[in-house]
C-alpha cells in the first residue's frame, strides 16, 4: 500500500497553498534541487563534454523511458523520452499512416489542439490527399471503418477529464485494420494504463503534468514492439541514426526505440525527471487510482452541495473520468483568479470550465475540503466580481 503522507513530503508545497493544477504543472520534487546542483556543478561543471560518457547523459533517454514504462503498461525497452509531446505526436502519426496506404485519421473535437494543428500540417505536407476526420467524443466508435488510417486521440479530455475506453476503442480500431496513436498528456500517473493490454501501436505524453519532471520537461513516445524495428521516422535525427558517430552522409535507422530519438537530450530537465521518478519508483498505480477517486468524488460532492451556480462538466461517473474534476461556470475565469487570490491554485479552460486537478501524491482529503470551503465562499459572496479579477493573464 502506498504511502501518501511520505510521498507529500517529497515535494515542495508553498505555504497557504493548495495546489488543484498538478494536471497542468506538477510542483517540484524536493530531490530536483540536488539533482540540479549534480548536473551544473558535478557533471556540466566539472566534467564539461566529457559528461555525454561519464556521466552517463547519452544512456538517459532509455533508461527514464523504462522508468516511465511501469506506470503506462508498456514494455520496458519500448519507451524513448525527449523533445516535446508535439514533435512526438507528429512521429507516431506520421509512423502510423506508413503503415497502410488508407487516408483518414480520425479523432476527436476532445482532443487537444495542438494535437490537431500538428496532425493538420503533417498531412498538408504529406500531400497524399490525407482527410482529418473530426467527430464527437461519443461518436469514435461508430467512425471506425474500414477507411481509416489511423485514430489519433488522446485518452483523457484536457477540459473536462471525460476519458476514452483505451481497450474497447483499441479493439475496434485493429479490427478494421486500423492503427492506434493515443497521447497520454493526462493518463501518465493519473490513472492506470495497459499499453500493452490495450495492443496499442502507438503512444505519446508528457512529463510536466502528473509525473512533475518541471515545466518544458521532455516528452515520450512508445512504439510496440511489434513495430519497433520497422517504424518510419520521418523526422530523422542525428541521435536516431544506427550509428551517430560513424558520421555517415544518409540516414540509417537505428534498433528498435533508438530511432525514435530526434535531437540531442535535454540533460538539466532528464535530471529533473530522475529526481520525479524517484517518488513514482515508491508509488503503486492502483493505490493512486483509488486515491484519486475517493478525492475526485469527495470534491465533487462537497461543490454541488454548497455552490448550485456551478454545473459539473466532467462525468459523474469515475470510470469515465480521469484524474480531474472541471466545472462550467459563466464568469469561469473571473471566478478561478479569485480562489488563486485565495491561495486556491486550478486553472480555467475557454470558454467557462474551472479546472482542477487532483494528485494523491501530494493531496489529500484535507486539501479537499479546504478548497470546497473557498470555492463556497467566494462563489457565495461574488468575490470573483472584482474588477481585478477580470483582467485576462497570458496564461489561462
């Protein structure tokens, strides 16, 4: 059974804080700090280019892909971490269309945009006559025919935490001969995955969220390992290359996951990575789940009995739902500058969702009702009717 309070210890928690938007940013690790002063002083310091052999920098990528692994359902040697959820979002697809000669990726208006706008300019590019066929969330499944390419989703809604059936869809897809890509931006230490299980081809995320690596952290891929051998790079990067420092004037892929490295590894933000890996090494995915369940439900309770003016976005059901619970509110982003005045941290999505998000790790069923207290309390006296709290920020 995972410890919940020796895991809280493990962060930094700004006082007066209670922090609903580890879905967005996770909060530092307390490990991250020596990890920092490791790699500037010790390795990059000391050891300068030497670090790429000495300190193992090169090895990184691979060795937190399997790290990451346990918590996905995936086999160790099929996770490669680097670049960004974009880049790798356009890897896997582009692998994915290579595989048939069909025309059709298929998604849903749930999924995140960039997701979309990457899947776009891939297929413009292309110039094969490519459709992005976009439906409604409930509606994938009766849109898998036998013309599909690929079905791109990501698992778990970003706005409101709805979550896909990764199995059933993943079923239904390889029946008709089509191949899976899902991205995992909100499943990745949030709820429990089974790459594996599911049979998916393809998988993409990121490890600012839940899995706390620190903003701008390196994302993942994973290719199974069906495919892992013969899977189309498209973007072929140096690192990738069967042999890097051989030099050579054309492109050879290299074994297995290797080729899905791109650019050289980020190696300050991989150490902070490790530091976050260091308490997900302790934690046991089913514990989380049941944790993140029992917070979801507590908090969802306690809001609609204390604030009728907000509607539940998110589904009521957590089978369906991931590790967040949103709710639609007109003057929504007005409303969540107010509790962050509070010392209540979520986030807004347009156009009215109040986002929260809910981290066993680091937040308990104390955090819980403290928030609902402030939520209460700021809804009852308008509070968020300020004129301060209208002020659009950059960053929603």
């Amino acid at each position: 059974m995972t410890d919940f309070t020796a895991t809280r210890a493990m962060f930094h928690l700004p006082d007066g804080i209670i922090y609903l938007d580890g879905n967005s940013l996770g909060p530092l690790p307390i490990g991250a700090r020596e990890k920092a002063r490791q790699v500037l002083d010790d390795e990059w310091g000391e050891m300068l280019i030497t670090g790429w052999n000495r300190a193992g920098w090169m090895a990184l990528p691979q060795q937190l892909g399997a790290r990451i692994a346990r918590l996905i359902g995936a086999e160790a040697d099929n996770v490669m971490v680097g670049d960004t959820l974009s880049t790798r979002l356009y890897q896997a697809l582009a692998a994915a269309l290579a595989m048939t000669d069909r025309k059709i990726v298929l998604t849903d208006h749930g999924n995140f945009p960039s997701d979309l706008y990457m899947a776009q300019g891939l297929l413009d590019t292309l110039g094969q006559g490519h459709q992005l066929r976009v439906v409604a969330p409930e509606d994938v499944a009766a849109n898998l025919t036998d013309d599909v390419a690929a079905l791109m989703l990501t698992q778990i809604d970003y706005r409101t935490g709805r979550m896909h059936d990764m199995v059933a869809l993943s079923a239904a897809a390889q029946a008709c001969g089509t191949v899976t890509v899902w991205d995992l931006a909100h499943s990745a230490g949030a709820v429990q995955v089974d790459l594996a299980g599911a049979n998916a081809d393809f998988a993409v995320g990121c490890t600012y969220k839940y899995l706390n690596a620190g903003p701008g952290a390196p994302a993942f891929i994973y290719v199974a390992p069906r495919h892992a051998d013969t899977a189309h790079t498209l973007l072929n990067g140096w690192l990738g290359h069967a042999e890097p420092f051989a030099f050579e004037p054309t492109y050879r892929p290299g074994p297995g996951i290797t080729r899905m490295r791109v650019g050289t590894p980020a190696i300050i933000q991989m150490r902070m990575l490790e530091a976050a890996m260091d308490v997900w090494d302790l934690v046991d995915m089913a514990d989380v789940r049941a944790q993140s369940v029992a917070l979801c439900d507590r908090f969802i309770a306690g809001v609609e009995a204390t604030c009728p003016a907000l509607a539940l976005a998110s589904p009521r059901d957590a089978a369906q739902r991931g590790s967040q619970v949103s709710f639609r509110f007109a003057n929504g982003y007005a409303a969540m500058q107010a509790l962050i005045a509070r010392g209540l941290i979520g986030d807004f999505r347009a156009p009215d969702i109040m986002r929260f998000g809910f981290t066993p790790l680091y937040i308990g069923p104390d955090d819980v009702d403290a928030a609902v207290a402030i939520i209460a309390d700021v809804m009852a006296t308008r509070a968020w009717d300020a004129p301060q709290f209208h002020t659009r920020h950059a960053v929603t």
